[in-house]
C-alpha cells in the first residue's frame, strides 16, 4: 500500500490506496526473499539479490501478499510467475473491474487462457449476471420478456424453481471476491 499525505490546516490525514503488494520468494533456500509494489521495484530487487555465498539469485516465486480481493483472484486465475509480473500489474491498474471478472471467468471456470500482449480481456463470449441465484436469473429473465409477454396475473403461477433448474443446463454459479455470478461460456 502506497500512503499519500493531504494536508489540511489542523492535522495531516493518511490515505491507503490499494495497490498489489507482492512477495518475490528465491528458490535458493539460502537466499531471503523481498516485497515488492511495481515490476521496476522487481527488476531492482531482484537484480541485486544474492544467497549467502554470494551467487546472484536468478528463479522466484511469486505470491500475491495484500491489495484488493478482485486483484488476488486476478492473480491466481492468471497464474502469475516473475515472467508475467509486468502483465500483471499493468491488468490490475488498466482493466476495469468488469473485465477482470471476464478474465477470471474465463480462464478459472471455462478452460481458456489469457496471454496480455495478444488477448483482449472483452473477447471472450460470456454471458455474466451479478445474481444471488440461478431462480433471480429467472425471475430477470420474465422481467426482460425472454419468455414471451407474460401478464402479471399469469407470473404468479410460473414455477421459478423449474425454470432456475433448467436453467442450469447452462449456466453455473460462482463467487468472485465475495461476489455472486452466474454466468455462460459460449
């Protein structure tokens, strides 16, 4: 986390702002590893890291530390590794949080891969609803009229919970940063 300082005339405020913080751990176990907030903080560090018998050390783990929960989910769904560090944070501080969840989606749960220099994070074909469940995704999809024109006096006597189940067949449930989705992979 990165503190900016606003001054104000009786006292000075701290202000957080949320930024990835990671942890370059060495495969050398003779080697103690650093944090690090940007990948020119990175190439830094590890640039000058030696083990105790003075070797520089060349291979790191990287582990996501602190910073915002879609970040995190971010990281782990991209398989982050020291050669895609810059990928990472440019994603985490350029793409919007709707396609970070794109990603996420698309590669954890529908099998596909990300690469940051070729992919586009909206081309991927997913149907997403922020939903609590697969019966609130029937009740939006009477609402929105994908059922035909249903009059109000004749909704009363749909059955929600058999149109959620069908709707199963093709759409799944997930949480994201302790966020609902269902969602469809085309």
């Amino acid at each position: 986390m990165q503190k900016e300082t606003c001054l104000s005339p009786e006292f000075q405020l701290q202000i957080q702002t949320q930024e990835p913080l990671l942890f370059a751990q060495p495969y050398d176990i003779s080697a103690h590893g650093f944090y690090f907030h940007s990948l020119e903080e990175y190439n830094e560090k590890s640039a000058n890291l030696l083990n105790h018998y003075g070797d520089l050390v060349e291979e790191f783990e990287i582990q996501f530390i602190d910073g915002d929960d879609l970040d995190c989910e971010l990281f782990k769904a991209l398989s982050i590794h020291q050669g895609t560090i810059g990928d990472y944070f440019n994603a985490s501080e350029y793409f919007s949080d709707g396609q970070k969840i794109r990603i996420i989606l698309a590669t954890r749960e529908c099998g596909y891969n990300f690469d940051y220099s070729t992919d586009d994070p909206d081309g991927y074909d997913i149907d997403i609803y922020e939903l609590d469940s697969l019966r609130d995704l029937a009740e939006q999809f009477i609402e929105d009229g994908l059922f035909g024109n249903i009059t109000e006096n004749i909704r009363y006597y749909l059955d929600l919970d058999a149109i959620a189940r069908d709707l199963a067949m093709d759409y799944s449930e997930t949480t994201i940063a302790g966020k609902n989705y269902i969602f469809r992979c085309a």
